[in-house]
C-alpha cells in the first residue's frame, strides 16, 4: 500500500463544508477549476489528494477572514487530508508547497490553519533529523542533569566584539551553561562576526582550560549556504560548540544544508513564528511546524517561555514544548531540546518543571540574571537553585532560606 501524508486543519469556510474541503483536496493535488481531458477519473484515485475526515463544530454568522465568498453562514470544521507520497516523494520543500500553499488563498477558505501533520517512514529515511539533540548537547555542555542555565548578549546590537567578549567573561565565571548571540546580532560593522567569535571563544577556552567547565555558545551563523557554512567552520576552528540559525530566514534548504554541513549543534531561532501564528484562524499550530523543522536536523527550538513578555498564552508555551519533546515519529525520535525564553526568571522554573515532568531544556534569563543586584554569578546561581527547588519539590520561598543568591533574587524578579 502507497504511503500517505496526512494533514489537519482548522478550516472555517461559506460554501458547503464538503464542497469546500473537495476543492481544497483538487487545488492541492490534481484539481483544476475546470475539468480538463488529463484529469481522468484514474488519475484522481492515483494522484488526487483524499478527503479522509471532515467534522463540523460550529457556524457563525461572520467570516474570520477578508476577501471569501458572502454567505449567511459559515461553518467551522475539523478538516483531514492525505495525499500518496508518490506525489511529490519525500521532500520537505515540496511537502511545504502542498499542506501549506494555495489552499490559504481559496476563496472558500474564510479560515485555515494546519492543526497537525503525521508523516510515513521514508521522510525519515529521507531527513535524518538532529545530529546532537538532547543527549548530544548534555555531552557538550557537560550539563548531565537538570536545564541548561543560559542567557543571551544584550543590548542585542550595538556593542564591540570585546565588549561582547567582557560580558562573556562575566558569564562564564558566574558557571553559565549556553550563551546565545540575539537573532539580530549578525555580521555587523559594529560588531564583525570574526572578530566576535574570535574574541568570545579565546575567553570562553581559557575558562575552560582553567576550569574544565566549556560554555556552549551559539553563534548567529544566518546568512546565505556559503556564509553560513565558512561561518560555521570558523566557530568550529575556534573551538566553538554550537550555531544559531533563524529559521523563517534561511528556509528548509537553508537548514537542511546547514546540518549536512555541521559538525556542532544547530540552535534554531523561531523569529517571526507570530505572522504565522498568532491569529487563531489563519496559519500554523507549532506542533506540525517544529516536526518539518526538526526533520531538517534542529537541535534546539525555541518555544517561548511561561508568562512571557509577547502575546503566548502558557498553554500554547506549554504545548509547544511537549511537541518538541515527542518523537516525530513512532520509529524516528528525532530529540530536539526546548528552548524556554523571553521574560524569564527563576520564578517560572517550578511550574515549569512541572507541566513538562522533565528538565531536558535550555533555560534563558538576561535581565533574570543580569539585573541581580549581587552581580552576574548570583544571578546563574539563583536562576539554577530555582531549578534545584523545582526538581525537588521544594517551594522556592523554603530554599531560598538557605541560598542567599536565590534569596536576594526574589526580591527583583517581579
């Protein structure tokens, strides 16, 4: 039997539910508006994609989206698709084209968005998804347990790369874990991408020759697949153990190239992820969005963080992580570590911990740790006891008891 991609979405639609979803089907596969000699009925039943579950929900009298059909009425549905992998084979680029192109434009759509995605075997055989992943990023990290303790560089743009460099200093002697360039931070005059990881990884190895603890920093690599691989290739001459990518800018081939070429963890950046997401009727659940990607080799993906400074309620937070730590597929993990950002503090921690039942994440604060009124070291210290009293079922008040960083953390993080 042929395998099938199979694709849900929330669809919202004025036309007759069942004629919407048949031209949804036509216009993502074999259909055309007008009956043609090529589209004979063996073709449909070999080509065409299938309506395999249509469900209604509920109408309502006005349309979520401009530029439909009028009706009286729409109706909102649970819509299932699967189109035979024979198609377009086992190409994620394609794949994107097919359950995330035209059908946004219908005019009988006055609502879509893509709820979740299962995928056959061959697009793992295809991808082989994260070099690195969870375990391989404990190893690097030397972080055997509990998060990953980070941060990111800010102000985001603007500094020297020695003034990038001193405040990795401050960082790495206060026992930070990951280290992450701001998505912004690339390849500017002010701050050259050379001379930046040339100045932060020579303070980053000679803690680590002193210590035996390495930082895990990750480099904004993004950029065009020549840049990023030479990009890549110095960080990894330099001694570095990580990159960053921002996915919505590179693309599928821009990722997918970039793990062929990696030999460090790729740390992938969702900037932009709210015009794909943020209305409730129109584009992309994380869930089906962060399985592509993963399949195209992210070690990291970032999901918000709880209570956050954006429009994420922690519900959405929350799922987004779970999604990322489930296997893409029965026979294909594909692990990938979480990346909680955005706000955070140690106060997030315990519940946290909680929703997710696991601590295999990155962990980021800036003015979290930053701002601490003892200094960068008890800012680290107090945001990872935070994580001791979560993974122990301790109440952060009661450990703070014994932890005067913590204890004066709790005075600042509001």
């Amino acid at each position: 039997m042929s395998e099938r991609i199979h694709a849900t979405y929330w669809l919202e639609t004025g036309d007759d539910p069942r004629h919407a979803a048949d031209v949804i089907a036509g216009e993502q596969s074999s259909g055309t508006f007008v009956a043609l000699p090529g589209e004979t009925p063996e073709l449909k039943a070999r080509s065409g994609a299938r309506v395999e579950r249509l469900e209604m929900l509920e109408t309502v009298d006005t349309p979520s989206l401009p530029g439909g059909m009028k009706s009286e009425v729409y109706t909102r549905c649970t819509l299932e698709l699967s189109w035979p992998i024979e198609n377009f084979g086992a190409s994620l680029p394609n794949l994107m084209s097919t359950i995330a192109g035209n059908l946004f434009e219908l005019r009988q759509v006055s609502g879509l968005r893509l709820t979740g995605l299962k995928l056959p075997a061959s697009f793992a055989a295809a991808y082989p998804g994260p070099a690195f992943g969870i375990d391989g990023t404990r190893k690097l990290s030397g972080v055997t347990h509990g998060p990953l303790i980070g941060t990111i560089i800010k102000p985001s743009v603007g500094l020297s790369p020695e003034e990038t460099a001193q405040q990795v200093r401050e960082l790495v002697e206060g026992g930070i874990d990951f280290i992450k360039d701001d998505e912004l931070q690339a390849d500017g005059s002010h701050c050259p991408f050379d001379e930046r990881v040339k100045a932060v990884m020579r303070v980053v190895n000679e803690h680590a020759d002193r210590t035996g603890k390495k930082a895990m920093v990750a480099f904004n690599v993004t950029g065009d697949l020549d840049q990023m691989r030479r990009r890549h290739d110095l960080v990894l001459a330099q001694g570095g153990t990580c990159v960053m990518a921002v996915l919505n800018s590179i693309g599928l081939v821009g990722l997918h190239e970039l793990r062929k070429h990696a030999q460090v963890p790729i740390h992938a950046h969702r900037a932009g992820w709210g015009y794909m997401s943020r209305s409730p009727e129109l584009g992309w659940d994380y869930a089906p969005w962060q399985m592509i990607w993963r399949l195209a080799g992210a070690d990291h993906l970032h999901v918000n963080g709880l209570r956050n400074k954006f429009s994420e309620s922690d519900e959405s937070v929350i799922a987004a992580a779970r999604a990322v730590l489930a296997p893409v597929m029965p026979d294909a993990p594909m692990t990938a570590m979480p990346v909680f950002s955005s706000g955070q503090t140690g106060l997030q921690a315990a519940d946290t911990y909680a929703a997710l039942g696991r601590a295999d994440l990155i962990h980021t604060a800036g003015g979290g740790i930053f701002g601490h009124p003892q200094g960068v070291a008890a800012g680290v210290e107090a945001l990872r006891e935070a994580w001791v009293a979560a993974i122990e079922g301790v109440p952060l008040e009661k450990h703070a008891e014994r932890n005067p960083a913590l204890r004066a953390a709790l005075g600042f993080w509001k």
